[in-house]
C-alpha cells in the first residue's frame, strides 16, 4: 500500500518536522478522508500517506534531536 503517494506524505512529514505548521493540516484532512472512506467504499489508500506522513515525521524528529546531542557533545568535549 505504500507508494509514491506514501513517499510524497514522507516529504510533507518531513517539512512538518522542520516547522511547516500546514503539512499538519494536510495529515488532518488524510485522517478524516480516511474514517469517510471507511464507510464510503473510497479506494484511495489513505492511510498509506498517514503511514508515510507520521513515519517521516518521527523519523525526522529522532534525526533532529541526535545531531543536536551529537553537537552539544562535540561543543562540550572539544571546547576550550
């Protein structure tokens, strides 16, 4: 189920992680296309881009906050 529309969520996840406040009103539209499509029989997979979305954007965050403690340990180590 995941796909390029599945990749192209991870890049608005990602864009969300860095401080783009509208990827998080585009995962909040997915998410309610996704309970509608529940019962309407849609057959978009919307929760393949709410996968994406989410998996990026924690993915990201993880990456964010490890370079920042990777440089406080850098700063502190090697400062004089």
């Amino acid at each position: 189920m995941i796909g390029a529309s599945g990749a192209i969520s991870g890049v608005l996840g990602i864009s969300a992680a860095m401080g783009d406040i509208r990827g998080y009103y585009w995962l909040a539209i997915q998410v309610l296309f996704a309970f509608i499509g529940t019962f309407a029989a849609i057959t978009i997979a919307f929760m393949a881009h709410v996968g994406g979305f989410l998996t990026a954007l924690v993915v990201t965050k993880a990456m964010i906050e490890h370079e920042r403690k990777k440089r406080r340990w850098y700063s502190d180590t090697f400062s004089t």
